[in-house]
C-alpha cells in the first residue's frame, strides 16, 4: 500500500507543487552535466540561467559548478552573478581562491565590488539560516560520532556488545529529535541550517586542492538517519519526498536512505541505486524510472559519473575540473 501512496505523489507531483520544485531542479542540474561532458556550454548556460531565475534557494556545490563553467567560456558578468550567489549561499572567499577555476573569477573587473562585499553577502547567508538548530543539529552530531567511533574503532570485544547496544539506542534517540524537527521545520539540510561552522575552516585547503570542492555537502542529519536506518525502518518517506520537492532534503540523501532501508526489507522498500544497489540487470529500467521520480540521472550516467570523478582523482585534476554529481 506505502507503495501505490508513494507512486500516486510522483504522478500528481506537478499537481501538487509550486513552481519551485526542486525535483526539476535536481534534473536541470544533471542536464547541465551532461551539457558540460559534450562541451555545449551554451546549453549548460541556458540551464544555469534557469536555475538563477526560477529558484530562490540554489544548492551551494551548483552555485560553484555555475561559476566553474561560466570561468571556462569566459563569461565575467556571469561569473559576478555566480559569485555573488555563492557568497550567498555560504561558501567562502577561501573556497573559491582555492579552486583551480573559481579563482579565475576574482581577476574580473566584473566581480570586484563583490569580492569587496563578501562580509556583508556571508551576514546575509548567515541571516537566512536558523544558526540556533544548526548548532542543536551540531551537538547531535558529536554524540553520534562519538558512538559511531567506539563502534568501528572501540576494543574489538565491546564493538558489538555494549558499544553497539548503546549506539543504536543513541541512534533511535536522535531519529525522534530529528523527526520533530522535520515536523516542525523542514528537514534540517542546507538550506535551514547551512553548513555549521566548520566551512570558515580554511586548514581544508589542502582537501580542496586534492580533491576539489566535491565536500560541500551538508550531511549532519542525514548521516543520522543513515545510522538509523541501518538497523531500523520508520517509514518517512511521505516527509522525505516532500522535503526534496521543496529543496530542504537532496535527492540523492532521499535514494541514499532508502537504500538502507531496502538493504534490511527488500520487499517492503524499493532501491534507487545511490549507496546500496540493486544489481540485477532486470531491474535497472524500473530503478531508473523511480530515480528520475526524484529527479536523479539514469544509474548508467551515475556510474559514468563516478568513473570519471574516479579517474580525475588518480591523475589529481579534481581541482582543475567542472564538478560533476
């Protein structure tokens, strides 16, 4: 029955949302990969404009592809527009310089009284998120890793005796906070509670530099579900689905937690192919349809994609090219 509730929701989804839906959003983004794998920048372009005009809320790691593929074609009013969005959205001057291509953009004369604004763009970021939870959200988090820790890390013979006892009774205790904050607010993704403090940390240049700017993602409540649901379902999909629509929850986190739970109740919850997968070749045009659902890419582009991103680390150009999801 969950089932046929969760497929009604995606066939009246145009119905049943406003004009900011962020699972074409999701798609538009994936789109625009592809734009950028064939070099039809002019697309990626037309995409990103889109993107800029349709939605208020842009997720931070798009912001810094959109500034990425605007340095690339040389497009500086772009660029400014780009990055003065980012600085919106929370990521730092630190960040961009240390980008191969981002840091381009701080040369055009577009872009100076931007750059020369940056604190009162991060005030304004700051003013859009409700740093009271995120700092809740925060303390959640320690406690978490600190079980987390003592379970894949703790002397061998307490892992799954007392340490595993208490961290799935930590994991039960947060996926009820959690749940009434998703209740109350939203799902407490990036967009209400930004990314903490830890983004102001400018010792991750050196992780930028290895990797490129692939960590901006706000993970703290959905790695706590994920610990959840890896011994426990609660069905929350209905909230979930919602959150994704309205740009609070990514929908890779939304493919990535069920995920989980398929692993645990294969015939009660379905697989999108983000973290465990389904491998049977026979099911793949039925993962896709769902994974498009939520406005994902086909498993085959993902899997393209992870080739790639695979690929770029072993040659070190991470820095150096346009992110790709």
């Amino acid at each position: 029955m969950k089932r046929v509730v969760i497929g009604l929701i995606f066939l009246f989804m145009p119905v049943l949302t406003d004009s900011q839906n962020y699972i074409e959003y999701h798609r538009t983004i994936h789109r625009i990969d592809n734009d950028v794998l064939a070099m039809n920048y002019k697309s990626a372009i037309e995409r990103l404009d889109s993107i800029y005009a349709g939605y208020g809320f842009i997720y931070a790691r798009h912001c810094i592809k959109a500034l990425q593929i605007c340095v690339t074609v040389n497009d500086s009013v772009r660029a400014d527009q780009w990055l003065w969005k980012a600085l919106v959205q929370g990521v730092p001057l630190w960040m961009i310089r240390a980008n191969e291509l981002t840091q381009k953009s701080l040369l055009y004369s577009t872009t100076q009284n931007t750059i020369e604004n940056a604190a009162n763009l991060n005030a304004m970021y700051r003013s859009s998120i409700d740093e009271n939870l995120s700092r809740r959200i925060d303390s959640l988090f320690a406690i978490d890793q600190k079980y987390t820790r003592r379970v894949n890390d703790g002397f061998i013979l307490l892992r799954y005796t007392i340490y595993g006892a208490q961290w799935i009774m930590n994991n039960k205790r947060q996926f009820k906070i959690i749940k009434e904050i998703i209740d109350h607010y939203g799902f407490p993704g990036e967009q209400l509670i930004g990314f903490g403090f830890r983004i102001e940390d400018s010792t991750a240049i050196g992780t930028i530099q290895r990797h490129g700017p692939t960590f901006i993602d706000e993970k703290r409540a959905f790695l706590m579900l994920i610990h959840f649901f890896t011994s426990h379902q609660k069905d929350i999909n209905d909230q979930l689905l919602q959150n994704v629509i309205g740009g609070y929850l990514p929908a890779y986190h939304f493919g990535a937690l069920n995920d989980f739970m398929a692993k645990r109740r294969p015939k009660k919850y379905q697989y999108y192919n983000v973290w465990h997968c389904d491998s049977r070749a026979e099911n793949v045009p039925d993962i896709n349809q769902r994974r498009h659902a939520i406005g994902l890419n086909t498993v085959e582009e993902q899997l393209r994609n992870h080739s790639i991103h695979n690929e770029r680390r072993k040659l070190r150009t991470l820095n150096s090219e346009i992110l790709l999801e």
